[in-house]
C-alpha cells in the first residue's frame, strides 16, 4: 500500500468525525511530533498510540489497517 493511499484513507477516516473528535485526533497527533523525550521511551509511547488509533479506526468497520 503506497504511502499516498495511507493518508488518504486517514483524512477519510477524519471527514467522518465531528469537529471536536477532529480537534482531539489532530492534538494528539501533534504532540506525539513535538515532544522530546528519550528515544527508546518515546518510540514505545508512539507505537502504543498509534497501536490505538488502527484499533479504534478498525472498530468503525469503515477502514483495514493501512500501517
């Protein structure tokens, strides 16, 4: 799967929330970006969110884990 068609079922999965499930998703989404903790910490951290976001997009039935 290209990396193209990843983000774009991503912004799909996005259109379908409200506004505020937007803003959370987004915020979220940013300070896993920004912040600076140690390496190996911060990469188990991003693994588990990210472990939790297929998990909750996969629960809507709408999109297969594209990651």
């Amino acid at each position: 799967m290209t990396s193209f068609h990843q983000k774009h079922q991503i912004l799909e999965s996005l259109d379908s929330l409200d506004s505020t499930q937007t803003e959370k998703v987004l915020e979220f989404i940013k300070g896993l970006m920004y912040k600076t903790p140690d390496e190996a910490s911060y990469k188990r951290f991003k693994q588990e969110a990210m472990k939790e976001i297929r998990s909750a997009l996969g629960k809507r039935g709408q999109l297969r884990s594209a990651f």
